[in-house]
C-alpha cells in the first residue's frame, strides 16, 4: 500500500492545531519553543493521511545575518518521498525567510537513509561526533584514580567549583557549548519534555565562567550524554577529571549500568583515549549537515 504513493499523491502543509498530537510524538522537541517553532506536514492527497512532519526555527546566527535549523520524522513505513519533501520545504521556508543557512537538528547516523537524503539535497557535513557505551562502575573506577593524583597535585583551585547544572546558569553553559558543538538544545531543564537530568549533570566553574559542562540526559530508560564539553583553556588541566568524577559517581549512586557518550575525538582527544582505555564499544558515527543557502539552488 505505501509503495502506491509517489510525490504526485503526496502534499505538503503548514501544521494545524489539530496536528498538535502527532506533532508532539514525531517531534517531541518541539514542546521546548511552541511559539517560535514553525512545522509542515506532509499528507498522503488522497485520504489526507499525514505521513509526517518537520519543524523549524529561524534565528539571529552568531555570525550576523538569519539561520534556520530544522528536522524532520515519517511514520512508520511510509515512503522516501514523504521525507524528501518535507526536507524540500523547510529548505523553501528558510530561503523565504531570508536565511543564510540551514542546518539539521543534531546529527543522523552515518550510512542511513537520512544522510543519503541530505546528501542528495546538496547538505554538507560540518562535524562527525562518536557515539560510544561506557562502563559506568568501570569508568567511576578509573576517574577515581585519575581524581587521586589531582589531590596529590593540590586539588581543585580555590576559585574552582564542580557543581549540578542545577544549581549553574543555563545561558553560560549553552554558550560554552555552542562553541564547540552546534545545533544546541534541551539545555534548560525546568522546560516541560526536557530530557536534561540536573542532578547527574556537571558544570565546572572557575570563578564566575563556565569552563567545563557534561550533560546527561535519560533516553528510554538509558543516560546518554550528548554533550561534553571543556574550555579548549583547561583541558589540560583538572577540570576535566573533576568533572568526569563528580558524573561517574552520580550515575553509579543512580544505579546506571552504561551511558552513552557522543564526543567529537578531533576536538576532545582526552575523551577519546580515555574510551579507548575503557574498551568502550564504538556504537556508530553521527554527522551533522548544513546547507548554505546563499550557494545556489538545493533541492
């Protein structure tokens, strides 16, 4: 039955209050910004069935100028076409609205359909981030040793504080992210649907300034950390075990037996080898894609 469809029976939509239900199921991150957050639908022409949907946000880009981040879902089954248009339109919608580029909310798996997709529609990588599982017993061990030796060293400086995103402000740690990792979300976690854990979270602070910020986030029953971040400053210094060690211990207290990092190894090379010492098993590659919309046509 889905195989009948071709992009002559297929349709393309602003969201209706209505949608709001299948929205918030495809697209759970939309509950973040309702009212700045703009979404499509995508319909089967015939019965008007929606097949799916995408949303995207347009905003001042920190390099002057608008640009536009957007992402998309299909039901269950239904065909290509559904997704290809849907991508089509918000590269449409953004260009309308002047945006110098788009860019795919967070990451898609190396070698899925949906890099193929982007591919197709002239998207080009920026970052690739490695999805790692960690032993959390067998991490909290090994921080632990490395915690020691920055005891023996002098400790945590005075003007030094490891702390729960809890208690940290949300804009610093979302700007210390931002520099390393694009396409930051779900941050703040006293937003209704945030993923955020603010008590397993850790920021690491020297003086006022955020120097350090590991994010975790429960995903299905699983912590994930999807973002690892310290000060290119300090990352020699012991910010970063402080922060490991104080997230490790957390989520041992909390009973988690994996997490999954996702960590980008050319930038955060003390992570990588400290996966590597883990045996942490590679568990696949997530790129993330822009478009520059100023290029010429795309889709």
């Amino acid at each position: 039955m889905n195989a009948a469809h071709s992009a002559s029976t297929l349709g393309l939509r602003p969201a209706r209050p209505a949608d709001t239900p299948r929205l918030l199921r495809l697209l759970p991150r939309i509950a973040l910004a309702p009212d700045r957050i703009r979404c499509l639908v995508a319909e089967s022409v015939g019965d008007r069935r929606v097949l799916g949907a995408a949303s995207f946000l347009i905003s001042p880009s920190p390099r002057g100028g608008e640009s536009a981040v957007f992402e998309w879902a299909t039901e269950q089954g239904v065909p290509a076409e559904a997704g290809r248009l849907l991508v089509a339109g918000c590269i449409a919608q953004a260009r309308a609205a002047g945006a110098e580029r788009l860019t795919v909310q967070g990451g898609v798996l190396e070698g899925s359909p949906a890099e193929s997709l982007l591919r197709e529609l002239a998207f080009q990588p920026f970052q690739t981030l490695v999805h790692y599982d960690m032993d959390v017993a067998a991490g909290w061990k090994a921080v632990q040793s490395a915690h020691r030796w920055i005891e023996r060293k002098g400790g945590i400086p005075a003007d030094g504080r490891v702390i729960a995103l809890r208690e940290a402000p949300v804009m610093p740690v979302a700007e210390l992210i931002r520099r390393y990792l694009s396409n930051v979300q779900d941050l703040d976690w006293k937003v209704p649907g945030s993923r955020v854990q603010p008590d397993l979270s850790t920021v690491v602070l020297m003086g006022p300034r955020v120097v350090g910020a590991l994010v975790v986030h429960i995903m299905g029953g699983r912590a994930e950390a999807p973002y690892d971040v310290v000060d290119e400053e300090f990352r020699s210094s012991w910010v970063t075990i402080a922060m490991w060690h104080r997230t490790f211990q957390k989520g041992v207290e909390a009973g988690y037996k994996t997490v999954r990092f996702r960590t980008d190894d050319k930038q955060f090379k003390a992570f990588a080898n400290f996966a590597h010492r883990m045996k942490s098993t590679p568990v696949g590659r997530e790129i993330w894609y822009r478009l520059d919309l100023c290029a010429g046509p795309g889709g």
